[in-house]
C-alpha cells in the first residue's frame, strides 16, 4: 500500500506562475508565457480539413480531455482542473508528480501542433525556390 501511495509522489501546494497553458484557457499570463502572434493565430484557426467549424485550440483541448494519459483533466469549464494545470492559482495538496507529468503530456502535444506551422511554411518555402509545385484545391 505505501509504495502505491509513493508512486503518485508527495503533494505541494501548487505554484502561482502561470505556465505555457495558461492561455490556451483562457487564463491570464505574463510575458514569458506568451506566445508569438503567429503562432496564436494559428492555433485559433479551423484547419482547412475540418468540416465541424473547430479550432485547433479546441481540438487540442478535447484530445486532452479524451487522453487516459491525463486522468486528472476531463472538463474544460472546470476552473480548479484548470488552474492546477495552467498554475494559474495556488491550491493545497494540488501539486504532485502526476500534475508535472500531465502538465509535460499537454506542453509535448502542444509543441507538436505548433511544428504543424512549420511544416506549412516550409511547403511555401519549397515553392518559392521552385522545388515544389503550388496546386490549387477548388475552381
């Protein structure tokens, strides 16, 4: 029983610094965390293949909530899963390894999505040096 309870790490209250999260929640964050124009505009784009009108944010977001990987996150209006993730507001007991590891799961998709951003702009690259051909889609 006690090398269960060990597993899960001891708790702490949790920091008040808000991380790279934060914003994709809607939470207040600070210049460190903040992300490029670019890069937000991006993320708060429907991709072209999408057909039910949703951002990538929010697609991002439901993965998250979908992810047996991140047990402790399963409702998007829920301000205390929230602000432990996003350490967004200092909770008792809120911060644990299991919090780190959820929090390093998200912070790895989300990488993943913005380098979607870069493979686009190195398609428009290929084009420009004539490596690659533009076609267009439609009439």
């Amino acid at each position: 029983m006690y090398a269960l309870k060990a597993a899960s790490g001891k708790n702490y209250t949790s920091e008040t610094n808000p991380n790279m999260l934060a914003k994709l929640f809607g939470n207040p964050g600070n210049e460190e965390t903040d992300y490029p124009s670019s890069v937000w505009s991006f993320l708060n784009q429907v991709p072209a293949t999408e057909k039910t009108n949703r951002t990538r944010r929010d697609q991002l977001i439901d993965r998250w909530i979908a992810d047996t990987s991140i047990p402790a996150f399963t409702n998007r209006e829920s301000k205390l899963q929230r602000d432990i993730l996003t350490a967004s507001g200092s909770h008792p007991k809120s911060l644990s390894i299991d919090t780190l590891n959820m929090r390093m799961v998200m912070l790895q998709q989300l990488a993943a999505e913005i380098m979607k951003m870069k493979r686009m702009l190195l398609e428009l690259a290929m084009v420009v040096e004539g490596s690659k051909t533009f076609v267009a889609d439609g009439p």
